[in-house]
C-alpha cells in the first residue's frame, strides 16, 4: 500500500504539488509571450519621428530601379556616416518605403501599441495619396517587402536586429472592399532605434511636398538631422543617398536642382534651407534653427545637436 498522503482530490500530495508547479510555470510562460507594447517618444502631428541610422545612410535609397527589376541584397553592408553600421538583407528599399514605415509607425505610437489595425485608406490618406488601384497596391508590395526585410545596426551604444515590420495580416474576405484592413505587428525593441539623441523630428508637411523627388526627401531628412552639418563633397553624398548616377557631373545638377526644391518648399513653411557649392568643391548647408538649437550651438561650436531638440 502506498505511503503517499492523499489530497483532496484524491491525488497523492506530491504529485499534486508536481502538478501545481506545472500550472505555475506555463501560467508565466503565457505571461511572457503576450504581446508587448512598443513605447516610443511622443511626438506632435506635425512631426514624423525618424532613426538617425535610417537618415544618414543609404538603407532606404534614391537608386532608380525600373519596374520589376528591384534588386535583392543579402546581407550587404549599407554604406553610412561614420559611427552607423549597417547590414541589410531584403529587396532595395525607396524612400517611399521610408514614407510607409513612419506612417505606421506614427499610427503605433498614437495607439501605444506594437500591433494596429487600419485600413490602406486610412494610410493612403496620410500619405497624402489619392485612393487608387495603382497607390493601393503600391502600399501592398511596400509593405510585403518590408514585412521580408532583415535588419542589423549598430550605432553608439545601441544595436537592433530585426525586421522592420513582423507580420501584416489582410481582410481578404471581400475581394470587392477597397479598404480592406491590415493587422500590422511591429516588434517591440523597434523603440531600441528611438533612444535619447537618436532620431530626427522631421516636419512632415515638407516631406509630404517633396514626395516623388526622393534626392530632395533624402537630403532633406540628412540635413535636418544635424544642426550644424558639416560641408560634403558631392561624391560623398551620392555613396550615403545610394545613388547609381554613373556621371557625377549629372548629380551634381541633380543635387543644385533638389536643393532649390527643398529651399523653395521649406520657406513656404517659414523655414530656412540654403545651399551652395563652394570654390573649394564642397557643399555647404544651412537649415533652420529654433532659439534652443542656437543656444545650443553657442555653447557647442561645430557640435552635433541631439537630434530631438525642437
């Protein structure tokens, strides 16, 4: 006859403490694989809230592709400033996809949430676009190759490696519903790329304008993304912008005219952008400054502001 103590349930009392302990443990395990929310830096409206590494880099280019032709990179490093590194495998992404990325990440970020729900409409009418069957499915292989992305950076005394979006679930119930919504799942140590002093609020009514021209949308994000940018030569810029101009003759006209481009859209929003090329061979920009930045830079001449100051 056994010598267990039987329980209430008439379980022998060891077992039943086995069992117990099971409970408890697969009860934390459920604890820990719920979703976590991603906790991002609050930004206004009118703001666009964007990694450094992604602004000051080639990651998302201004290279020209032709239709069907999107080149395919594994694990190939990314060529940034110095103190960026970058490794990147998935299809080459645009700036476009840059466009798409910060709109669902400013939708994560209004939510409190590493999970959302909405509809193409509702991104396309953030993105300033007009609810067609060509921008409705321009966002859907944006999003496909973003979904497919592998993602390895280092900068300072942060990393992540990731992709860029989990997953993207679709309503595909209703083949006739143009706004069939997505379900996107971003991962959590995303918020890792948002650290103090490591991302640029960018005015989204100027990068709105400058849609379709992704050498001034670049240019604009890098400059912005110092306050007190050091001259580059052109040459410079084309490698960081990942720029396939074979004559760097004709990017240099390209980089005159994006210039202008951002200088007449940013004034039209009471903002500053000059630039010019010097007899030295180098370009040299001016952007706007707030008074913090200006007392900022009074006191750390030739610095690089923290990029969040307003």
């Amino acid at each position: 006859m056994s010598s267990d103590k039987q329980n209430n349930c008439g379980l022998p009392s060891n077992l039943n403490d086995r069992i117990q302990d099971i409970q408890k443990k697969r009860s934390v395990a459920k604890k820990d694989t719920k979703p976590k929310n991603l906790r991002l830096p609050n930004w206004p409206e009118a703001v666009r809230s964007i990694p450094n590494p992604f602004l000051r880099s080639a990651l998302f280019s201004v290279r020209k592709t032709k239709c069907g032709t999107i080149p395919y990179l594994e694990q190939q490093e990314i060529y940034s400033q110095k103190g960026v590194s970058i490794y990147y495998t998935g299809a080459l992404l645009s700036q476009y996809d840059l466009d798409v990325w910060q709109t669902i990440m400013h939708i994560a970020n209004k939510r409190n949430s590493s999970e959302i729900s909405c509809t193409g409409y509702e991104m396309i009418k953030i993105l300033d676009k007009t609810d067609t069957s060509y921008n409705r499915n321009k966002l859907d292989s944006s999003l496909s190759r973003m979904k497919a992305t592998g993602l390895k950076i280092k900068f300072g005394n942060y990393s992540y490696e990731g992709s860029l979006i989990n997953d993207v679930y679709r309503d595909e119930s209703d083949k006739r519903n143009a706004r069939k919504p997505y379900t996107i799942n971003l991962n959590p140590k995303l918020q890792t790329l948002f650290g103090p002093n490591q991302f640029t609020q960018i005015q989204w009514n100027i990068r709105r304008a400058l849609a379709g021209k992704p050498i001034a949308q670049w240019l604009y994000g890098y400059y912005t993304s110092h306050a007190n940018p050091h001259p580059l030569k052109p040459e410079t810029i084309r490698k960081l912008s990942g720029s396939n101009a074979q004559k760097i003759g004709e990017f240099k006209d390209n980089l005159l005219k994006s210039f202008q481009i951002i200088s007449n859209v940013s004034s039209k929003f009471g903002q500053t952008f000059n630039a010019e090329i010097k007899d030295d061979g180098l370009i040299y920009v001016t952007t706007h400054k707030t008074k913090t930045k200006k007392k900022f830079l009074a006191k750390h001449p030739r610095k690089i502001l923290p990029s969040n100051y307003p």
